[in-house]
C-alpha cells in the first residue's frame, strides 16, 4: 500500500476507483442478502418532497462538495502509516452509498434493483467516481506525515507553498469536477 503513494497520478486513481466501487458493490451485496425484500416495493412509491430544479442542483453541488472537500482535507492535511482521513471518508462513502443502494433506503425508493441500477449509471457513478479521482489527486499530498497513529513524530512535515499538483493531476480534478457537474444535472432532471 506504501507504493501508492509514490505511484504516478493515472495508476493511482485507477487502483482507488477499483477499490471503492469493489467496496461499495460488496456492501450493495451484503445488504441486499440481509434485506432480500427491499425492492419488492410497489410501483407507485411516494416521490420525496419536491425542491425546484435550482435549490436542488444548488443542494447536490454543495452536499458532493462538503464530501469532496472531506475527503481532499483529510488527506491534505495528515497521513499516519498509510492511512489518511480522506482515505477513511472515502472507506465511508463506499460502505454507506452500497449500503444504501442495497437495502433501498433512497428518500424515493426504488421499484426495482434494475431501476436502482440505471439509476446509478445515470448518477451515482459519476459522483462515486469523482470522489475516488479527487481522493486520488490528494492522497500523496498530506502535509504532516507520521509512521504510527497516534503520531510520535512527525517523518515529514510540509507547507501548502510545497504541495503541487502536476498536469495530470490537475486533468484527473478537472474531470472530478466535470463528473460532479454531471452528475448534479443528471440528478436534477432525473428528480424534477
């Protein structure tokens, strides 16, 4: 896991993007083995309440970048071992967002597992994937550095004048930042 931190930008974000939809696919698994009935809804669930299409798109961009900038300031700003808290946001977000999908726990469930499915090609793995990119980008980037949690001293300590993000990082947070944009459009219309 060392060597992640000192791999190129493209192979890290492909490493992490597998490894958070893997987890959040085993977790969606898992839950929907503990809860086989939460599709077996009707077809006429009850909509959520009902936002107009800016206060909701204004609501996604802002909650994703809340979760964006957990998981960037987690690991921009301390790593113990291997671990960084962004790496734990994302760990979360994982295990939540398939937890969640597997058990049918949406403010609107979902009909149908195929349902839940297009659901999250439309959405949901536009956003998923631009959290993993942008955990990715960040993750050799943290400014204190310990071997051990709790800290006993500090290995590497760095300054934000330090921490640079080469052009391919910076491509792999644009198109985070594109795949957010999306994916709060794609929403938008999907609940509007």
């Amino acid at each position: 896991m060392k060597r992640l931190y000192e791999m190129g930008a493209l192979k890290r974000t492909v490493i992490i993007w597998t490894a958070f939809m893997a987890l959040l696919w085993a977790v969606f698994g898992i839950a929907a083995l503990v809860y086989p009935d939460a599709y077996q809804l009707s077809e006429d669930a009850v909509p959520a309440g009902q936002m107009n299409a800016l206060s909701l798109f204004t609501y996604i961009v802002v909650m994703n970048a809340l979760v964006g900038l957990l998981i960037a300031g987690g690991n921009l700003f301390v790593r113990f071992g291997v671990v960084t808290p962004g790496l734990l946001v994302l760990a979360y977000q994982g295990i939540q967002i398939g937890w969640l999908a597997g058990t049918n726990g949406f403010a609107t469930p979902f009909s149908s597992v195929w349902a839940a499915h297009m659901a999250f090609l439309r959405v949901g793995l536009w956003e998923t994937s631009a959290y993993a990119l942008v955990c990715a980008v960040t993750l050799p980037k943290s400014l204190y550095i310990a071997a051990t949690f709790p800290a006993r001293a500090w290995e590497e300590e760095r300054t934000l004048h330090d921490v640079r993000l080469d052009k391919n990082e910076l491509a792999i947070l644009a198109v985070a930042i594109i795949f957010w944009l999306g994916a709060a459009v794609s929403e938008t219309l999907l609940l509007t």
